[in-house]
C-alpha cells in the first residue's frame, strides 16, 4: 500500500474508532462495534492485495452514515468524494422500516457499483461470522436461519466480482449454518 492510501486507511479507522466507541455488537459478547469494521477492513484489503486503499477505508467508514452523527459533507471533505460515495453506496435509507430496508438491499445489489458490491459481500461475511459464534441474546433458530437465508440473496446480487471474498462468505455462511444446527439439537 502506498504511503497515501496508508494514511487514508489509518485515518479512517481512527475516525470509526471515535465515532462507534459508545456502540456495542447485538451478540451475546458484545464485542466492541470496531471489531466488524476492523474485519470487514481485513477482508477487503486481502482480497485486493492491498491495492484498493479507497475501499479499505470505506470498509472502516461504512457504518457511519446509518449509525453515528456523520454527515456526507464531512466524509468527503476528509476522505475524498470516492471514500464518500462507497460509503453512501452502501447505506440503508433508516426513514424506511427494517423489512423495507431489507428487501431493498437484495432488490439493489445488482445494480450498485463493483466496489460497492465487494463491500456488501465483506459487511455480511462479518455479520455470519459473529452470528455463528456470537447470535444474539433471544434470537432462536428460525429467526438466524432467516437473517443467514436473507444475507445470501443480498451476496447472490454481488457475485462474480472477487473469489476470495466469496469464499470467505461461503465458508461463514456454511459455519453459521452449522453453529445454528449445533445450537438447536
Ligand atoms: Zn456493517
């Protein structure tokens, strides 16, 4: 990685840092928020060999705009109108309720931007992987399978852009799959 994109990189997950530090994960761990956008950061520079700083530092920056007080303005004056608009490529429209939302994400898939998808595919890897070995309190079998089910048809609108990525997808859907097996018998 360059020296810029390194700044950028680091820059960014300093920034997430501060603005999810109250924020917690919804497993049973509870796991500082920071920990899935470190991952879903990880996972997107591995599977570009750490050629894309931009979308590294959207991977840390994703969240933002839905979850903490963060303007569009202030991502693009700090990051740069690339950084800004992978992040609000991938931002849910919160004025809708959950299952519009959450229709809205498989029925767009498709359509949005190569890096945007990659993005999409990291973000929900990362949420497979702690429902798998963290789910959260009061989530029974059904309602996991469910969330696992809907998270495959969002991936099945980004496919054919990066096998690493849907590798490791593939691999923390099948383990979730298992974890809720394991869990319900
Ligand atoms: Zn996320």
């Amino acid at each position: 990685m360059k020296n810029a994109a390194l700044q950028l990189v680091v820059h960014a997950a300093d920034f997430a840092a501060r603005r999810h530090a109250s924020q917690r994960r919804k497993g049973v761990t509870a796991e500082p928020y920071i920990n899935h956008l470190a991952e879903v950061a990880a996972l997107l520079a591995n599977a570009t060999n750490g050629q894309d700083g931009e979308l590294v530092a959207a991977g840390y920056l994703h969240d933002t705009l839905e979850d903490t007080q963060t303007e569009y303005e202030e991502l693009e004056k700090l990051f740069g109108a690339d950084v800004a608009q992978l992040v609000a490529e991938v931002t849910d429209d919160k004025s809708l309720p959950s299952v519009e939302r959450k229709r809205l994400q498989v029925e767009k898939a498709p359509g949005k931007s190569v890096r945007a998808r990659m993005l999409k595919v990291a973000d929900k890897t990362s949420n497979l992987r702690s429902l798998a070995i963290s789910p959260p309190a009061g989530w029974g079998a059904e309602r996991a399978s469910e969330y696992i089910a809907w998270a495959e048809r969002v991936v099945a609108g980004c496919r054919g852009l990066n096998e690493n990525l849907e590798r490791s997808f593939d691999a923390a859907s099948v383990d979730a799959r298992a974890a809720i097996a394991a869990g319900a018998r």
